[in-house]
C-alpha cells in the first residue's frame, strides 16, 4: 500500500501565495487550486492508494519553539492583513470540506 503524508497547512500556503491571481466570483482561491491539483497529480503519477493530510493545532509552531527555541528563528515575520487572514482561514475550511467529501465518497 501507498501512502502520501501531506502537511496541509505548508502546501496551503505555497499556493495561497504563489497562485495569487486565481479567482471565483471575487474571492481569491488560488490556495484551494493549487492544494487540490497537487494531491490529484500525485495521485495519478504515484499510483496512490491513500493520501494522508494533516494540519497544525491551535497553536501553531509555537508549541514546536517551546520544545526547540530556534525553531524557523531565521523566518522574517510576514505581516498578514485581515482580510488576508480571512481569505486563508476561508480557504483551509473549503479543502477540509472537499477532502471530507472525498473521503465518504471513497468508503462506498
């Protein structure tokens, strides 16, 4: 059996800022795009028999700096306006809506 893992929340953000110019009726889902395309790629070209996504908690990495203080200490710190924030929290629930979806529909 083949499993991909997948951090959610890393591949998320890769394209919510790289695809920033993909949009549906005025709402920016560039990260929803580029997560859902990636996962069918991979599936298809590895021959998949399951792909495995988690996501961070709550807390975020902040529970990994507890453990390790230097943890992404050389990361600049992005200022994400509201409305960013917004658009990303949007996004996270939608694919964990479809990768739900998905889900139920593979155990029938």
């Amino acid at each position: 059996m083949s499993v991909l893992l997948v951090d959610g929340d890393n591949l998320l953000t890769i394209g919510f800022y790289g695809v920033k110019n993909m949009f549906y009726k005025g709402t920016h889902i560039g990260g929803i795009y580029h997560f859902l395309n990636t996962l069918r790629r991979a599936f298809e070209t590895y021959h998949l028999d399951k792909i495995v996504v988690f996501w961070d908690g709550l807390e975020g990495s902040s529970t990994r700096r507890k453990i390790y203080v230097h943890y992404k200490e050389n990361r600049r710190q992005r200022v994400r306006s509201e409305e960013e924030l917004n658009s990303y929290q949007y996004q996270r629930g939608r694919i964990k809506q479809y990768l739900e979806e998905l889900r139920k529909t593979r155990r029938v």
